[in-house]
C-alpha cells in the first residue's frame, strides 16, 4: 500500500466517518441491498453492535449470536457497499432509537406512577428512596446491552469504517484533525448538579474544593420550587468563574411526561436561560426525549448518559464523544456514573468505578464527564472519596495531558473543529478556520485488524 493518500482532496463533509474525523473526501457507503422491514441489533466486527435495518439475520434484544455486517462490504466505483445503512445505524444508538419504547411497558415508567413519586419524594427518608430505587433498578447488571461501564460501540463502528475505507483506498494512514485542542489526549467536565436548598447553601465550600485541584466546573440549577435563586447567588458563581447552566424547570421528573405541557415549561426554561446568561441545559433525573429538544434554546446539552442502566430512563448513546442533536445543539453525554448511584445504589465508597470508566474513556480518547451533586457530598465520607477523585483527575491531567475544562469551552471547541478543514499545503496538510491555531494534524493508521493514532508526526 502507498504511504499517504495520493491527491488530498479539501475536507468535505460527506458522510459520517468525515464529520467525526475531520479528514479528507473518503469513499461513499451507499446500502449494498434493500435492508427491508428486518430491524433489530447485528455487529460490525467485534466490538461494534449496531442497530437497524440491515439485509441478514438481526438478534434482537443484543444477545447471542449476531449477524456480522462486516463480512458482507463489497466495493466499487469509489462508493463501499454495505447491508446497512450506516447514518440509520449511528443515529439508532446516539438518539437511543434502539430502546423502541421498551422501557414504557414497564408499569413503574408509567406517567401516573412517576408523578406520584415524585410528589411524594422530598417527604420520604432517603432510606425509603433507596429502597424502591432500587426495586426499580432490579435486574440491571443482566441488561445485554449497552455494554457496561462503557460503551464506545458507535466510536468503534466508525473506526472499522474507516479501516474499510483506507483498504478500499489502499493506503495505510489517513491524516485527521484531532479531537482535542492543544493536542489534549482526551477532556474531562465536572458539573454539580443542585437538588436541594442545603445543596445550594453548600455550593461555595464546594468551589473551595474544587479550587484546592485547580478544577473549575458548571453548576446546573433548578429554577422554580425546590429553593430560591438569588442573583447574589448566580454572581457568586460567575465571580469564581465557574459556569451556570439550567437544570429543567422544578425537578418533578415529569419534565418530557407530555408534549404540550413540555412546551409551556419550555418556554419558561428559555427565559430563565436568558435572564442567567446560561448556555447549557440538563434535564432532572437525566429524563430526555431527543426529539423534543430543539424546543430548547441552548448551545449544549449534558443529558444523555453513555449507558443508561442505573438511572431511571434506560437506553445509552453508547459513545463517549461530543455530537449534535437534531435542531443542532450540542450533546455532551454523561459518561461516568453518578455520585448518587455510586454511593447508594451500588454502595460503593471508593473511587475503583470512576477510574475504570475513566481508563477506557481516556483510552479511548473520549469525554469523561462527572455528575456530583452538591447534596451528596456534604457528608465527610462521600467528601473524601470526592477529593481522591479530584486527586486522581489532577494526576491524569499532569500524566495523560487530560483537557480539564468548563463544558462551555467544549461545546465552542467541538463547534469550531466541525467548521474547520483540512486542505492540503505545499509540504504539510494545513487546518483552516476559526480556532485553528489550537488544533492539530494527527494520522490514523491500520495496524492489524485494528486503527491507532499518531499525532504530532510530520507528512
């Protein structure tokens, strides 16, 4: 095989695998066959489990045997051929369309149900809470699917793309723009969730915390009914340069219940984005209906877990890095598990889970993204756990080059690397466009059955 491509081209957004990488024109993928009304979970490779229409045998739910689109590409006139549609496959797992509304046949996930406890949760003792939490939760650890702690399945589908790609092209690398500033090995976000008014009151002492690491981090705020927002309050914040993202309307968890209603709170969730100068939503409870947040008029959004098997809406966009939702704001899903789930569903006081799921994140050169609330860490004990995770992010950040920062910062990172291109200059490829300066050329190559990274390295 050639060394390089051998007449770069200008970047051109022309398919999935270019809008995640940022490189040069690649060959189409165009659907081999009619998938037809067959719909369910196959795999591309090992690793990858999509899900879809596809022209084979499809295992739904994702256990056993699946069909393997990968021994099923066949190429031609510069487009590969597969038996699925590729945009379909990715968009299923980012948009959870793979849950199929499963979850809502469960009598628990019933509106009526919810509604009633959610009235009645700031009156029970958190003993209580736990206790039908995680009669809820019951049977998660056999869920086949998404993988847990982490699931990368749409960032290993779009590698094994790209090495179907270069085979086509018959070339051993491809140069990229990489997908963190600064040349950043991979970012982490700390965002603090407040539930409470003793969550609010303890926000301060937590930014003291936070600032003995040198870790700055966004505070999502509840705007009606759970305590008062003061504008002291928010400029305390802002004064500390930590950043103010809203965080829905009242907690009830009834937020995406019904889609009239949803849209009257929408419009007071707006209008208090406008009046805090908040640019980042997330939703009580990580509750989310993907469609529905175009509604929204915010930059990002931090709502969707990675794998969504402890928490109270299922499903998982299986990916650790950034993407954009329809109506184009921007996701930055929660990739860690929560304080809350750690310390009293899973009973687990150490940091042993969040360094695992930070390990396969940051090898996997993803976003690492924290949700500790305010309310949980009052406690000595979940306290220290808490510094020995800020510990162990400082440490990654001096061993690893790990991108600590504001989500802010990410959303306008990851905006930026989606307007810039990669053109090819007289010795070098060159990054054109706003932020450029910070960004690097890196080159992915196959090695084996499998694609690594090299950055920094010259053409």
């Amino acid at each position: 095989m050639s060394a390089v491509i051998a007449e770069p081209t200008t970047l051109m957004p022309v398919n999935p695998l270019v809008d995640h990488f940022r490189c040069p024109r690649l060959p189409s993928f165009a659907t081999g066959s009619n998938p037809g009304g067959s719909t369910g979970f196959f795999q591309f490779g090992d690793g990858a489990v999509c899900y879809g229409q596809v022209a084979g045998a499809v295992s739904v739910p994702a256990s056993g045997q699946m069909f393997d689109a990968s021994k099923h590409v066949a190429s031609g006139d510069g487009t590969i051929f597969l038996p699925f549609d590729v945009r379909q496959s990715i968009d299923n797992l980012r948009y959870e369309r793979y849950v199929n509304g499963s979850a809502g046949h469960r009598w628990m996930e019933q509106s009526w149900v919810k509604d009633i406890y959610y009235r009645l949760r700031p009156m029970m003792p958190v003993s209580l809470r736990k206790h039908l939490q995680k009669i809820y939760l019951r049977g998660w650890e056999s869920i086949p699917f998404p993988n847990w702690p982490v699931d990368r399945s749409v960032d290993i589908l779009l590698e094994k793309l790209l090495i179907v790609a270069m085979k086509q092209m018959q070339v051993d690398r491809v140069p990229f723009i990489w997908f963190w500033p600064d040349g950043h090995k991979a970012c982490a976000i700390m965002t603090h969730d407040v539930e409470t008014a003793s969550g609010r009151d303890f926000c301060e002492r937590l930014m003291d915390i936070d600032d003995e690491f040198g870790i700055k981090a966004s505070f999502q705020i509840v705007p009606e009914k759970r305590y008062s927002v003061t504008e002291s309050f928010l400029e305390m914040i802002r004064r500390r340069e930590y950043e103010i993202n809203v965080q829905g309307l009242d907690h009830d968890g009834n937020l995406f219940a019904h889609r009239e209603e949803f849209l009257k709170r929408a419009r007071q969730i707006n209008k208090y984005a406008n009046q805090w100068g908040a640019v980042g939503f997330r939703s009580p409870i990580l509750y989310r209906n993907i469609d529905w947040f175009q509604d929204l008029d915010f930059q990002y959004d931090m709502s969707i877990p990675n794998v969504a098997r402890v928490e109270a809406q299922r499903g998982g966009c299986c990916t650790v890095m950034p993407y954009v939702l329809p109506g184009g704001i921007t996701e930055l899903p929660v990739t860690v598990s929560e304080d809350y789930t750690l310390f009293h569903i899973l009973n687990d006081y150490s940091i042993t889970l969040w360094k695992r799921q930070a390990e396969i994140i940051v090898s996997g050169y993803g976003l690492v993204n924290f949700i500790i609330h305010p309310d949980y860490v009052m406690p000595s004990r979940a306290q220290d756990v808490y510094k020995t995770l800020l510990e162990h992010l400082r440490q990654l950040r001096s061993e690893q080059n790990l991108w600590i920062t504001l989500p802010g910062e990410v959303d306008r990172w990851w905006r930026q690397r989606n307007e810039m291109k990669l053109v090819a200059g007289k010795q070098n490829w060159v990054i054109e466009g706003p932020g450029s300066d910070r960004a690097k050329v890196a080159w992915a190559r196959v090695d084996g059955d499998r694609l690594v990274y090299q950055t920094n390295c010259s053409a």
